[in-house]
C-alpha cells in the first residue's frame, strides 16, 4: 500500500472515537447475555409461580415427611453415584492415557460409547433382564456405569496436556510413584475432575426415565407425579426451587474446592506410559467387564426382547418416522446451543472478570432442572408472548436447546482455549480484517469443538423425554417418546426396535466425539 | 529517513499507569532494541506501535505520517507492520507455506498464494527453511518456529518488522546462533525492525540503537557502543554491563575517590571541588605491582568468577568505607579469593555531579 493510501485510510478512519476492539467486546457482552438471559428463564418461571402461589403455601408443600424422604434419596444417590463415576472415570482415563495398555484408540471410542446409551435404555435393559436391579442400589448401578463417560472425557484430555516434568521433579524429590502422581497430576487434572462430577450431579438431579423404571423416588420423579398425576403445580414449583438450591450447593462446591485454576502449559514431549505387565491383561477385563455392562446389557436385553417379545412387531412407517423426528428436532437443537455458546466461551475464557464467570456459571443450574420444568417454563412463557408457538416443533428445539446449553459450553471452553487471542492479533497485523480472521483462523480452530459440542447436546437431546412429552407437536413422536410408551405397557417387543434405533441414531455422534478427542488429544500433546 | 516517530507516547490501563511521556524514533533500515525489565512497558509499546493497543495520549508515525493520535487511528490491518510475538504464534493449522503466504493473501482473494509464489519462495530462501514448506508448527524445533515466524511478519511489510522477546523461548544455544541468523535476514530484507528484549547481550550485539525503558519512562537512547561507554545516568549505567558507581570529589581535572586518583576521560570536568558519582567499567581497572608508580588502591580478593575467556574479582577495599570494586582480568592466573592485590584504575567512564 502507498503513503498516500495509508494516510487516506488514516482520514477516513479518523472520524472513529475508539478502536474495534471495543466494538467486538461490546458484541461478545451483548450476545452472552443475551444467551445467559435464554438459559435462566425456566429459573425465572420459578420464581414467578413461586410468587403467585406466596410463600405461605410453598412452605406447607415442602414441610412434609415426603420432601425428608426426596432430599435424603436424591443426596445419597448424588453422592454414591458422583464418587463411583469419578473413580471409574479416572481410573479408565489412567488406563488409557498413562499406560501402555494395548488396543488404547479402540478402548478410548468404547469407552465414550456409553453416552450413547440413554440411561433409560439402560436402566431398562437392567431391569427388564434382572428383576432384581432396582431402587437405591440398581439406581447408582445404573446411573454410575451410564455417566462415567462425562467424567472420563475431560480427565482423559487433562491427563494429556499435563505436565510430565512436574511428575518427574515430583519423583526426584524423593516420592514414590503413586504418591507423585497423587500430588502433581492429580492435582493438574482437579479443575476437569471436578467439572466432570459437577455435571453428573447436575444431571443426576434432573434424570426422571430411569427412576420411575427402577421404581427408585426422587425429586424429579416426584415432580412429574405431582404434575401429570395430581396437576398439582404449585408442589411441583415447590419441589423444582429445592432442585434449584441443590443445583446452587454443587456450584459453589465446585467452585471453592476447585480454587484457582491451575495454568496449563504446552507439552514439549508426551508423558512417559506405566508398564502394566503381567497386570495387562486384567485391566483389560477390567474395561471389557465396565464396556459389557454399560453397553452390552442393554443391547442384549433389546434383542432378547424383539426375539422373544410376544408384541414384537417391525412397524417401519412409524420407526422411520420418529427416528427422523428426532434427528430433525436434536441437530436443530444442537446447531442453536453450539452457536449461542461461541460468544459466552469467548467471553469467559478471553475476559475473565467477575461478571463474566456468574453469568457462565449461571447458566448451568438449568442442568439440575428436570426436563419438565423447563418445558413448563417454556411452555407458560409462549403462550403468554408467542401464543402460535406453543407446542411448536420450534419450541421444542428451544427448550431442548435452553436444556443442554450448558453442554456445548463445556466444550466450547475448551475448544476456545486452543485458539488464544494472539493468533488473531498476528493475523491483523498481516492485514487481515475481522471477517477474514474468523473465518481463516478462529473458525477452522473452533471447528473440532463445535463439532464435538454439537455431537454431545444431539446426544443427550435424542433422550430427552419428559419436555418431549410435555410439548411435542400432536401427531409427532420422537424415538424416545414411543420407546417410552410402550415400556410403560409393558410391550416390550414393541418398545425394543425403538431403543435399538434410538441407540444407533446416537452412536453417530458417539463416535464422532470418540474420534474428535483422539484428535484433539493428539495434537496437543504433539504440539 | 526515520521509519517510526514516537511522540510524548502515554499509556494506562485503568488504574496502573504503563507508558509516560514516550519519545524516540526509529532510523529506516536500522535494528532498535528496547531494553527493560520485566514490566517496564516494552510490550505494551511494541503493541501500540502495531496497533494492537490505542494510545491514550501522543502520537505514533509511520514513515511520516501519524497513524495513532491527533484524532487518527489506523488499526494494525491497515499498517501492515510485521510482528512476531513472544511465542512466535504460528497458526497451528497451517503450514508452513501457508503461514509466511498469509499476509499476502491480500486482494488476491480467487488464488491463495503459495510454494510458488516469489515472494514465498524468496522468504523461505532467506529465513533457510526450504524443504519445510509442508510442515505444521508443531513439526518444527524451536528455531524453526521463529524462522517461519520471521518470514510471516516480513512476507507482506511495509519493511516494519516488530519483534517481541523472539529468542527468549530458546535455549542457550541456540540463541546465540539465531541472534546472529535473525540479524542477517533483517539486513538481508532492508527491513526497519524493533526488538523489544530484557537481555542486555542481546541488545548491545544485535543493534544499531538501544531504547532503554525502565517503568515506562526512557532512561537513555543510544547507539550500543556509547551506552555501555557513556551511559547518560548512574541508573542506565547499572543496567548495562557491570558497573563500578564510586563516590568521590573532583580536584585539579581529576576524580578522587577509594581507587585514588582517577583520570576522566570526558569532554567537560565539572569544577573542582564538586562532589561526584563516578563509573569506572570493570575492564578499566588494573592489577599492578606492589612497588608501582601512580595513585593505587589495594585491596583483598572477596570471590572470583571464572568465565572461561575472563575473570571477574570482587575487590574489597583496604580501609575505605567498605566499599568492593569489580575487576575483569583476562587469562586463568588471575589471583584467588584471600589474595591481596594492588588496583589502578586507567580512567572513568563518566561522572555526575552529585547534589
């Protein structure tokens, strides 16, 4: 460019108070608010009826015998089932990463394959094949083995991008083994831990399917009851707010134990894998026995089932039909959370103030609200503004969205983190504007984790029931709401197709999520 | 022809005040380093002459014309200054091709510029990197990465080159090498380029002018010969090089002071009788014999630094009020700690009336 050019450019620009920078700061504000905004407004519904009602009648609904027996059911199952997916998740995640454990690429897919299963299916398969998994115990069976994923996932990564050198001074300095591990990686891997077991509690609290088929009371089970049965919304608003300050308990857990984060740093050389050995062998029954019993029961159960089942029947038309319903209705729904969660992983991870962890972290409590609830909320503040909305396919892709949102920022944060800020600087000073670096540099470096986000919230979304039930447009049923119907009549020949395709509908995504992670993994620790 | 003007240059964040008052300038085609300490403000300024950062008062100009200030703002796309930061920042889903050929995608948007290109081709010539052109970052060794860092911010310059710690990142070694590399491809290119370094070798060997900044305030700008030999303060005196600071009193043209009698070497004594702080350089102090004529000071040998090519000895004084001057003497038979030893000093390098 000539003088002349620069300096026209510099006249015209003139007229401009402040730097774009600003400019973009102030879009990235807007827009996560905006998106915070979304995501509380089943907490706003809440307090609103919590309003109307008057606290007077709230309280009369919650001081009782029941609400005692609720909370001591919901806190020990959060806790039996939170501590056994964080063990199993990071003793998989060691396995997998720290040891030269053979076929490692293989077991890390089948060992995320499990998101695939909805824990309805597998609390199902369980229960349909062995009576006797049931209640308390048939519950943190089920519900432990069914989200250990959510707890491998992030630790595997972490395990990957920490710090050999830190193991090895560890080690020099006189510890053994398993204590240096215990006190260096451990600790580099705590933030993902704890991000992991905050999100299986958070979904524990809102899990409904499972429970009413281990016949297992929680809150959420009670919400539904006090809703479908009795109509009762004020105890089911009352029972929800306790959900709410349980969820708020967890999220402050979080973040006290966590502390300050720990910095991570590139790798210059992947860590050093224990030799297993004779032990080779069995950890690999070890993770064979944890993939059977996740993955293997309710697909044994689901053939077992179509074959002997006397209501069997192979109806295509409908099969199809839900099976495309859900499809439609899950990318919808992935697209809208994955896109709403760029700006608020931007946010939190480039201008880290205050302002911006609340609104991140306010935004997961809707995690703990059971699918219902939200619905509900959805549902009363469409028909108050959008009355041609209300069971609409368009709110049920909202509500679904509104629900795993907090999913895809998971991701989004760590995907955003591998695309610092100062690569977009670089690439302004080789004269590149604001579109071209998105599309050149941030985009393509966002693009395995918006994949990868998109893929988990398609994931959990093609389970969701109870919302689905609530708002799903007449006539149209999803795969999970058929397989749901006729579990509940006990045909379960009919019900299994449904379940069978309902899995292979999210193995896709499963894998594709398995996959992403190797990549990401690889590259990390290569980089 | 100056390549960059910085004037009365002022800088905050919020509460923490960064730059005060900057000015210097910067000659075309010639290596400035700017030198501080951690936190002094280097690189906030380099940002702000790319035009990362906004000024908060001043002016900054390019080639003659102002590109921040007076009401005008260029953003850093419209300067096409090259800028390599500390890490180098290479994107790390291209290669290494498509990393220097970056900044040449400009309005050639239907043909992505690449191994053919000329001014590619001539860049991985220059920057040695042929027969890498397919590599991603993370397959290339630490040099490489700033090599290829390099050639991304010259391919598409207006002959600016910014250059943030590049060699800090690296190991001895290897920084040593590449200094000598990165300066011969600045000379190489013709390009205007600013180094912004804590390392005090760093800049006295790679450049033609030294910008020192101590907490955003310029201390002293100068060619490397006359800052190590004529430092402007005591300050940037002890920031550059080892320094002896002694007090003394000026009488009949020459210093006295613990050492004795010192010669100054400078253009304008103050007057006699004027209280002054000298520097003498540890290589302007001799060993001398005990019987030796002229003033001389002795001394006992505290501690003893091998370095290989020479010796550094701390000398406590005999008498004085404590005080310990450092020697560099050349050879291994430089004497051992416990030693006593007799000092002459040739002459200071400078001397600042004290108040």
């Amino acid at each position: 460019m000539t003088n002349a050019a620069v300096e026209m450019k510099a006249a015209s620009l003139g007229v401009r108070r402040r730097p774009h920078v600003r400019f973009g700061r102030l879009l990235l504000v807007t827009a996560s608010l905006i998106v915070a905004g979304a995501a509380l407004l089943p907490l706003a519904f809440l307090l609103l009826q919590a309003v109307q009602v008057g606290w007077t009648e709230l309280w009369s609904v919650l001081w009782r015998p029941l609400t005692a027996t609720l909370l001591w059911n919901t806190v020990r199952l959060t806790v039996c089932v939170t501590i056994g997916a964080a063990v199993i998740g990071v003793a998989a995640a060691w396995c997998t990463e720290r040891t030269d454990l053979p076929l490692r690429r293989l077991w890390t897919v089948l060992l995320v394959l499990p998101l695939a299963v909805p824990d309805f299916v597998l609390g199902f398969g369980w229960n349909s094949l062995a009576p006797g998994v049931y209640g308390f115990w048939g519950s943190v069976l089920v519900m432990t083995t069914g989200s250990y994923p959510l707890v491998y996932l992030p630790v595997a990564a972490a395990l990957r991008s920490a710090d050999p050198d830190l193991e090895d001074v560890a080690r020099t300095l006189g510890s053994r083994r398993a204590l240096a591990f215990a006190r260096t990686v451990l600790q580099q891997i705590r933030p993902a831990l704890l991000g992991g077991c905050l999100v299986v509690s958070l979904i524990l609290l809102a899990e409904f399917g499972t429970f009413e088929i281990l016949r297992f009371q929680t809150f959420s089970t009670e919400i539904f009851n006090e809703f479908e049965i009795g109509f009762n919304t004020p105890a089911a608003c009352a029972l929800s707010l306790v959900l709410v300050a349980i969820g708020l308990c967890l999220l402050v857990t979080e973040v006290v134990v966590r502390g300050p984060g720990v910095p991570r740093r590139g790798l210059g050389r992947p860590p050093r894998r224990a030799r297993l050995g004779k032990l080779s062998p069995l950890v690999m029954i070890a993770l064979a026995a944890l993939v059977g019993v996740s993955i293997g029961v309710p697909l044994w159960a689901i053939v077992y089932w179509f074959v002997q089942g006397s209501s069997s029947t192979l109806p295509a038309t409908s099969l199809a039909h839900a099976a495309l319903a859900t499809a439609a209705y899950c990318s919808a729904a992935a697209a809208i959370s994955t896109f709403a969660a760029v700006p608020v992983a931007l946010l939190v991870e480039r201008r880290r103030t205050r302002l911006s962890m609340l609104l991140e972290r306010s935004t997961y409590i809707v995690l703990a609200l059971p699918g219902l609830v939200v619905a509900l909320a959805l549902g009363y503040f469409s028909v108050r503004y959008f009355p041609t909305l209300y069971q609409s396919s368009g709110e049920l892709v909202f509500t679904y969205a509104v629900m795993f949102f907090p999913l895809a920022l998971v991701v989004m944060r760590g995907s955003v983190a591998q695309a610092p800020a100062g690569l977009e600087d670089v690439a302004r000073t080789l004269g590149h504007g604001r579109a071209s670096i998105f599309l050149r540099i941030t985009l393509p470096l966002l693009l395995p984790g918006l994949l990868a986000a998109f893929a988990l919230v398609f994931l959990v979304a093609s389970t969701e029931l109870t919302a689905t039930l609530l708002l799903h447009p007449t006539g149209v049923e999803t795969l999970a709401t058929q397989f749901w119907a006729y579990t509940s009549d006990f045909s379960y020949g009919a019900a299994a197709p449904y379940a069978l395709t309902l899995m292979l509908v999210a193995m896709v995504p499963g894998v594709m999520l398995g996959f992403w992670f190797e990549r990401i993994g690889g590259r990390r620790a290569a980089s | 022809m100056t390549a960059i003007e910085v004037n009365g240059l002022e800088k905050s964040f919020g509460e923490r005040h960064v730059l005060r008052q900057l000015s210097f300038s910067v000659p075309e085609g010639s290596l400035t380093a700017i030198l501080g300490p951690s936190g002094s403000g280097k690189t906030t300024l380099l940002r702000t002459i790319a035009g990362l950062e906004r000024a908060d008062g001043g002016t900054v100009a390019l080639g003659g014309r102002v590109v921040d200030g007076s009401g005008v703002f260029v953003p850093p796309e419209r300067r096409l200054i090259g800028y390599v930061p500390q890490e180098g920042a290479l994107f790390p889903h291209l290669n290494v091709v498509s990393n220097i050929a970056f900044g040449l995608e400009h309005g050639r948007r239907w043909r992505r510029p690449g191994a053919d290109d000329e001014r590619v081709r001539e860049l991985l010539d220059v920057t040695g990197l042929t027969g890498l052109e397919r590599r991603l970052p993370h397959q290339l060794s630490g040099g490489e990465r700033q090599r290829v860092a390099l050639a991304r911010a010259l391919a598409p310059s207006s002959g600016i080159v910014l250059l943030d710690e590049p060699l800090s990142s690296l190991d001895a070694e290897l920084r040593t090498s590449l200094r000598l590399e990165l300066v011969d491809v600045l000379r190489r290119s013709s390009a205007t380029a600013v180094l912004v370094t804590h390392d005090q070798d760093e800049a006295l060997s790679m450049s033609d002018s030294i910008v020192l900044l101590r907490q955003g305030t310029i201390v002293q700008q100068a060619g490397p010969v006359e800052l190590y030999g004529r430092p402007a303060t005591p300050e940037a005196a002890r920031f550059v090089g080892y320094s002896n600071l002694l007090r003394g009193r000026i009488e009949r043209g020459a210093a006295r002071c613990s050492l004795g009698w010192v010669r100054l070497d400078l253009a304008d004594v103050p007057p006699d009788g004027t209280a002054v702080e000298i520097l003498v350089r540890p290589e302007q102090i001799r060993l001398v014999d005990a019987g030796a004529n002229g003033s001389a000071a002795d001394g006992v040998v505290a501690r003893r630094d091998f370095h290989g090519h020479d010796v550094l000895l701390r000398v406590r004084l005999d008498g004085g009020p404590g005080e310990d001057v450092i020697v560099r003497l050349r050879g291994p038979e430089a004497p051992g700690v416990g030693q006593h030893v007799r000092l002459q000093a040739d002459a200071a390098a400078a001397a600042w009336p004290l108040p």
